[in-house]
C-alpha cells in the first residue's frame, strides 16, 4: 500500500502485522516480512525488501501487563531489507524479557 507523501518525488509504504509471541512465535497477520524469535521476549522483523527511510515505527503489547519497546533498528545497504528487534517487558519491571503477543506498524520513505 502506498500513499503520496508531501515530500516531492516519494511515496509512503505502510507495512503492518500482529505476533503471537507465545510459545513458538508466529505471524497471526500482515505480510512483506519475516519474523525471527530470539528467545524469551524477543522478536526480530525482517522486512521482505528494501526501503529508503523509516519515518515511524510503533508496537503495541497484546498482553496484559507488557509493554513492548522497539530495541534495535538494522538499515541495510539498500539492497535487502531491514530488521527491527521488538522486545516484551513486564511492566512492572519484575522481568526484563518476557513474552507477549504484539502488533507492529512501520512507516518507510520509498522513490517513486
């Protein structure tokens, strides 16, 4: 999905999905990514191509009492896609990693 961005000559693409993050992670929906699980709270994205710029990135917690952080963000040399390593923690700091179920929205800068 891509949308006209205010910046001359870019488009905005929009890559979304949700992890069950329990148990043996797994993608519950969205596609143009790849998902790696590091262990115990620990969740790596890998996106299926290269993009310019990452304008914005955001995940939510879909368990109770988790807070999920963005941790790492890998840019590539443009030739294949960058990785973002989710991290679940308890919010009150009782674990430092802990597993949860999550969704995620990137916002990447592309050339039309």
């Amino acid at each position: 999905m891509a949308f006209v961005n205010s910046n001359e000559g870019k488009d905005v693409v929009i890559v979304c999905g949700r992890i069950d993050g329990t148990g043996t992670a797994s993608i519950t929906s969205g596609k143009g990514f790849s998902l790696s699980d590091g262990g115990t709270g620990s969740y790596t994205i890998t996106f299926d191509r290269a993009y310019d710029t990452l304008l914005a990135v955001t995940a939510t917690a879909l368990t109770t009492d988790i807070v999920m952080c963005v941790d790492t963000i890998t840019h590539t040399d443009g030739t294949s896609g960058p990785s973002i390593l989710f991290q679940g923690e308890a919010i009150d700091e009782t674990a430092a990693d802990t597993d949860s179920d999550f969704s995620f929205i990137t916002v990447w800068e592309v050339d039309t």
